[in-house]
C-alpha cells in the first residue's frame, strides 16, 4: 500500500520489520519497479536491488533462494537489465536443480515459471512450467499427494495469464483451464473460462489493467483507461471491444459505448486488418448499418464476402429477409454468395 501511494521512503523503513525474508526481496523489487516507471528518485533504484541480492544470497535454503533469484531476476529484466536477469534466472535453475524431492522441485520450477512470465518471456515460461508439471507427475508417491502442487501449477498460470497482455495471456489460462478442469476444480475452471472469454473479446486493449476492471464490472474505470492510453484507430477499436463484452455479460449500455467510441474518434488511418476487425465487431454487436459501411472498405474479396456474409445472416436472424437478400446479392465470392443464400433459407424455414 505504502508503495502504491509512492510512500517509498516510508516502505523501505518498514523491509527489515518482515520476517521472510522472500518477502523482503518481493518488497524490495516491486519498489524498484515501481520508482522505475512512477520517475521516483531513480538513484535509488541500484541500491534496492543490492539489498534484494544480498537478501536472497544469505538465504540457506535452496528452494526459498531460487524464488528469490527468480523474483530478483524478473525485476532486473523489466527494469532493462536482461542480461544480468538472465545470470540471476540461472542461479535460480542451479539452485532448483539441487532439491532432492521431485514435488518441492516441482514448485519451485512453477516459481522460476511464473517469474519468467513477468519478465517478458512467455514461450520459455511455457516450457517451465511444462517441466514442473513433469517433474510432479514423476514423482514416485500416491497420486492424490501430488493434486495439491498440480492445482498450485494451474495457480501460478492464471496468475501469470492475468499479469500478461490479452495476445500473450491465452495459452497460459487455457493451461490453467485443463489442469482445473481435468481435476474437478470447478470453481476455479468458471473463473479462467471466463478470462478466456474475455482475453478473445478484448484483445486489442487487453491490458491486464483493463481486463481487470472489466472482470469487476467497473466498465466506465476500463474505458477510461482506454481513452487514456491509445489513440486513433486502436481507441475505436477498443471501445467497440469493451461494447462487445459489456453486451455479453447483458450490460445494455454497450450501445451508449459504442456511440461514444466513433464520436471520440477522427481523422482515422484504416488498414486492412483495422477495417476487418471494425466489421467483425460491429456485427457481433449488431451494430449492421455501420458494420455495412466498413465491409465496402475491405479489398480483399474472401474478406468483403465473409464480412457480408455474417451481416446478411445476422439480419436473417432479426427476419430482415428482404435487405438480407439484398446484401447477399451484393457478395462477389459465388462460393459465398451461395452459402450465405443455403443458411439464410434454413434461418428463414425454421422461424
């Protein structure tokens, strides 16, 4: 709390006051880090990580010590030092590769897992935690011994997938999923099904920031953050992502939102991609005048054709036939155009 209100001077006086000393070095580097990007009195900086090495360089044993090296290590790669994160990432695995029990190994990879994940790298985090899941299961116990330290794996992955951007969050909770769901932790499956929902909804902000606002509701908290941090056609695109989500957990002022988000937004440099993304979620939301307007800005025939596609039969749903036969006229991919007519006909029979 006192790190957060940028109370460093107080927070650093009340480090020795803590017992742990994991905890000491997990104070020690989030204050680090948050001078960093807060533009605190850097000089201190240096002096922080000193106290956090020396910390964990005292610490006998060898599981706490590689969680400490992690956590050091992941501090220093956000902080820009990726070379000395990579030499205390290193301490940390040798340490790891002295523990004798397979389980208590297990978890201190998961650790080792998680803090590479922090530290900007995802695809080796992946692996990590690949390893412990491997090294637990190996373990020459009862299986029900090692459930506890597989869900503290499924743990640590939706911990890791909530401190990560939408584009590298994905693969973390579907993990986190599996474990959760293969051993009936059902309570836990919900909640990361919900964060998968949710990361292929807001993609494009998809901020951990955000995301988390969303997850609590406080909607206008997550658009502001929007309106804060990008610009142009990213801004428009974030608040039609924000509108989709809304309307799916049934909040009807997603429509206010998505009137808010073109007003915001002018002078709008489109690229293909841009524009696909727009029709994608202007139909999804039903918002099909304006979805109609951007699918004649797409190029790419396969595209344009899908794009109209998915409007004329979301029209088809609402018994709109007639304009829905008007827009699947207007698809120039026959293969399409055919497709789109066959699914339209089965919407219509079955009304």
């Amino acid at each position: 709390m006192l790190i957060q209100r940028r109370h460093y001077e107080e927070a650093l006086s009340k480090v020795p006051e803590l017992e742990d000393p994991l905890d000491r070095i997990e104070v020690l580097t989030d204050m680090a880090v948050a001078i960093y990007f807060n533009h605190g009195p850097q000089e201190w900086i240096p002096g922080i990580m000193e106290d956090a090495m020396y910390i964990a360089k005292k610490i006998k044993d060898r599981a706490s010590k590689a969680v400490g090296y992690s956590t050091i290590a992941a501090s220093l790669a956000i902080l820009g030092h990726e070379e000395d994160a990579m030499n205390f990432f290193e301490r940390a695995l040798n340490e790891a590769d002295g523990i004798k029990s397979p389980i208590e190994k297990g978890l201190v990879l998961s650790e080792l897992a998680y803090q590479l994940a922090l530290a900007g790298y995802p695809e080796n985090a992946l692996e990590f935690f690949n390893v412990a899941f491997d090294t637990i299961m190996g373990a020459g116990v009862e299986y029900k011994l090692k459930i506890d330290s597989v869900i503290r794996i499924g743990e640590l992955l939706e911990e890791a997938g909530d401190a990560l951007p939408s584009s590298k969050a994905l693969d973390f909770y579907r993990t986190a999923f599996d474990i959760f769901d293969k051993l009936n932790v059902n309570e836990r499956a919900v909640v990361v099904e919900k964060k998968i929902e949710l990361v292929n909804t807001v993609h494009e902000v998809g901020l951990p920031e955000i995301r988390k606002s969303l997850l609590e509701g406080r909607y206008h908290y997550a658009l502001a953050l929007v309106e804060k941090k990008y610009r142009g056609i990213t801004k428009l695109i974030g608040g039609l992502e924000i509108a989709l989500w809304m309307k799916r957990v049934n909040n009807l002022e997603y429509l206010d939102v998505i009137d808010r988000a073109f007003e915001r937004c002018e002078n709008l440099v489109l690229t293909e991609a841009n524009v696909q993304r727009i029709v994608r979620l202007l139909t999804e939301l039903g918002s099909l005048n304006r979805a109609l307007k951007f699918a004649g800005e797409i190029t790419d025939i396969r595209k344009r054709s899908e794009a109209l596609k998915a409007i004329a039969l979301e029209l088809a749903k609402r018994k709109d036939f007639e304009e829905a036969r008007g827009i699947i006229e207007s698809i120039p991919d026959p293969r399409i155009k055919e497709e789109a007519l066959t699914e339209m006909i089965t919407i219509e029979e079955g009304i």
